[in-house]
C-alpha cells in the first residue's frame, strides 16, 4: 500500500457517532462524583489500567503471558513474584519493566489532563520515550538478504530510516517517509486541535487521532502502543475510559485499521465505541459494591433498598418509569420476533415431526413468574462481566425447543448494578435441560448469546432505541439458532 499524506475526518464523519453511547453518559455522569470518591471506583480504575498496561505489550508481541497470571496481576499489582517460570516467553525482569512503563504512561496520561495541557509533538515524543524506556532495540530487515536483525531504539525522537513492513503476500506497506514526519505530524496536530474545537465526539475523534498517527508512523518502534496513549489520552480528556483493547481484540483491531487504511473507519470506531460501552457498564456495575460497603448482608441490603425505592426522590422515580416503558416497548418487540421465531420451526418441522413441543412462554412486569430463570441470567451476566439485579425490575421471554434435544433460548431484561436510577439492561442466553437419572431437568452450557448486553435507560430517544435493539435482537436470535443446530 502507497503512503499517502494526513487525511482530514471523512465528509460523512457525523453518520458514524455511536447512538449507544450519548444516553450511556448522561447516566453515568450523573453516578460519576458519587462513584470516584468511593474505594471501589479507584481500585477498578488501577485494575484497569494495569489491564491495558499488560495487554498492549501482547497486542505488539513484545512477550506472551498466561491468562490466568494476567488476571493474577490485574487484581493484584504488577509483581515479579506472581509471575512463575513457564508463564511468559521472556525474562521475567524484562516483561514486568515493560508492563511498569506502559503502566506509568496511563497514569502520565490523566495527570496531563489534569494539568490541562494541550497535546503536542514534544509531549508525544515524551510519552514515546516513557513507553520504551526499557526496550533497547527492535527488529529491521535488510532489504537485500530479507533477514531480520536487531538494531538499537532511537527512543524519544522520529525515525531516521523508513520502517515499511513486508507484507505475508509479499508486498510493502508503505509509512511515511523520514523526511516528511515532522510535517505531517505538525500536520495531525493542526487537524486535532479543530477537531477539538469542533467538539467532534471522543469516539470518533480517538479512532481518527489512533489510524492517521499509525499512517504516519513517525518512530522507529512503539508506534501502536503511542497510537493507543493518544485514543485514550482523547477518552480521558473527554472524562470517560482509556482505551481498553486485549489479545482477543487483536484480530478485529487489525482488521479494522486495514479497512480505515481503505478510507472506512466506521469499523475502529465501532471497536472504541464497544470498548468505552464495556468501561461505563463496568463501572456503573460498581454501584452495588458501593453500597454494600455499608450493608454488610442480603437481608439489611433487601430491606434498605425496599425503603429506598419508596422514598426516592420524584425526579429517579420518572427517570425509572421511563426505562421501564421503554423496557416494555422492547419486550414486546422481543416477544413478537421470538414467537415469529416459534412459529418458522413448527412450519418447517411438521411434515416430517409429530406435534414438534417447541412454544414460547412470556413473563412481562408485575408476572408472579418474573423471579424464574435467575441462575440462567446471573450467569450470563458473569460471562458479560456486569452484576445483573433481578430483584427491582425483572421480565422475560423464552423459546423452548425441545427436538431431539431440549434447547432454550432466554431473553431477561433487568437493572444493572444493584442501585436503580433508570439504568437497564437486556441480555439473551442459550442452554440446555437435560433429564438427569433421578428425573431432574438439568441445566448444561449456559452461553451468552451477544458479547455485550444491549443497555438503554431514560435518556434514551425511542426511535433510536427501537432500531438498535431489533438489530441487537436478531443478531442473539441468529447466534441462538446456530446454538440449537449444533446440539442436533
């Protein structure tokens, strides 16, 4: 691919803001005070960031480590203790210096927001310089043999050489050359300090900074672990999350960066987009561990928040009351689509299955059966990484298929996080019931059905609503599907 000079955002850059994230904000800003003064808050916040910390180095491949010790360090700080022989395909000194200087870069990215300062060359040179500060050389290829050998980091300062990779196929991916970096980057931050004034929104602006900064690949190495500082630096400023992207992101970030390479950045905003979502989840989740802070078991909990809900004030009673009848206009969609879904299956089984028992059954607000199926949600819940609270709002709706196998298909919508102030969620599920030897129904492999849940709260616009959740609706109704037709 041929190297060309810095883009400005596309001409249709205003029909790819995320619908998702503006009603997401105006909930968790009205949380965001309450939350980072708590303990909880700052501990998710450490967690997070010796996240991105360690996953950037996997991102780049500087070295391999075990999930279960990433998740190890992650709760617990960035030790070499906790690292044991085998886990990592690098010393072990060398893999935790690495960590500790993408973790300082993180923190050094939210005291230059507090410090109001303004993003320049030179503090991306610094920001460079902290990111490599314990890497002393990189990889190059010799044009004339197309081996690879080793030559020391220029850190802190643009290349001196070009630094074009070769493609698997055989081609060369063209960066700008050396002697245009400085211009092209003067360049990148002209067009960022108007976007800023034109309060491009942090989604788009933080994919647009990441893919043009990358284009340019103004250092000799470190380029994405700088182009992901400079997303989250973007995020941050903008009081949200720095970028989180893990191992299991790598395949569709790539992706994504050779399509905008293309002129389509629909699909890395997509992916910042998701990203943030996660974060707000994640940390309006921490509701609950807030307030359990002084209610020290279920029963003081159940009681409190029954008083709660009856005493709260007028203003969070109608924002619930609208999420609520949101939640109700979505249901009945899911109910239609599940039983469109019912239907399609009786028609296509009947000629050849006596009286095929597939049916779906609803459970909507104020249903005596409401309180069923919480093992099946609170599971899905775990592997979507949120505390699902079924006791302050609960509905359901599910499509039994019992051919061959007995397959389900489980719609809930329910609050997030333990305190209710308008905020929730649906998640959608698949599992089986197996008869066990003493007559029991069992249930086996619980999978969530979406890699997200679909969130919305009173701040919500209807219209939008409506046409995120259908597409969110089908593509777990698909995925649910396939579930089935595997299990035959």
């Amino acid at each position: 691919m041929l190297w060309q000079p810095t883009q400005d955002l596309p001409s249709d850059w205003r029909n790819l803001v995320s619908s998702e994230l503006p009603p997401l904000v105006t909930v968790w800003d009205e949380q965001a005070d309450r939350l980072r003064q708590s303990g909880e808050f700052q501990a998710f916040n450490e967690k997070l960031r010796r996240e991105i910390a360690i996953e950037t180095g996997i991102i780049e491949r500087l070295y391999t480590i075990d999930r279960g010790i990433t998740r190890l360090l992650i709760e617990q700080g960035i030790n070499e203790a906790l690292i044991p022989h085998g886990a990592t395909d690098r010393p072990v000194k060398q893999v935790v210096s690495l960590i500790r200087d993408q973790e300082a870069a993180i923190e050094g990215l939210f005291d230059f927001v507090g410090g109001q300062r303004i993003l320049s060359n030179s503090y991306i040179k610094q920001l460079h310089q902290l990111l490599t500060q314990s890497q002393d050389s990189t990889e190059a290829l010799d044009p004339t043999t197309g081996k690879i050998f080793y030559v020391s980091l220029i850190k802190g300062d643009w290349k001196h050489q070009p630094n074009n990779p070769l493609r698997p196929d055989g081609t060369i991916h063209e960066y700008c050359p050396p002697e245009q970096v400085a211009s092209e980057m003067d360049r990148l931050m002209e067009l960022h300090h108007q976007h800023r004034d034109q309060k491009v929104p942090p989604e788009i602006e933080a994919a647009w900074l990441h893919h043009r900064f990358t284009q340019i690949h103004p250092f000799q190495d470190g380029n994405g672990r700088v182009a992901r500082c400079l997303a989250s630096l973007v995020f941050i400023q903008a009081s949200w999350f720095p970028l989180v992207l893990t191992r299991d992101d790598r395949a569709v970030y790539i992706a994504a960066l050779e399509e905008a390479d293309k002129g389509n950045l629909s699909n890395l905003i997509n992916l910042f987009a998701k990203s943030q979502k996660q974060a707000f989840l994640r940390s309006l989740g921490l509701s609950e561990q807030v307030l359990s802070q002084a209610r020290r078991t279920q029963v003081i909990i159940s009681s409190i928040a029954d008083k709660l809900k009856q005493n709260q004030p007028a203003s969070i009673q109608s924002r619930c009351k609208k999420a609520e009848g949101f939640a109700s206009r979505l249901f009945d969609i899911a109910s239609n689509r599940l039983n469109d879904v019912v239907d399609e299956i009786r028609l296509s089984l009947q000629s050849f299955v006596n009286d095929p028992q597939v049916f779906a059954i609803t459970a909507p607000a104020g249903d005596p059966r409401s309180y069923y199926h919480r093992y099946q949600v609170v599971e899905t819940a775990k592997q979507l990484d949120y505390f699902a609270n079924l006791r302050n709002y609960h509905t359901w709706i599910q499509a039994v298929i019992n051919v061959e196998t007995s397959t389900t298909i489980l719609i809930s919508f329910h609050v997030l996080g333990h305190e209710y102030r308008g905020l929730l969620v649906c998640n959608a599920c698949a599992y089986h019931r197996d008869d066990s030897e003493e007559g029991e129904r069992n249930i086996s492999d619980i999978q969530s059905l979406t890699d997200s849940p679909f969130q919305f709260s009173y701040a919500d616009e209807e219209g939008n609503l409506v046409e995120r959740f259908k597409q969110w609706l089908e593509d777990a109704v698909l995925t649910g599907l396939e579930y089935w037709n595997k299990s035959i």
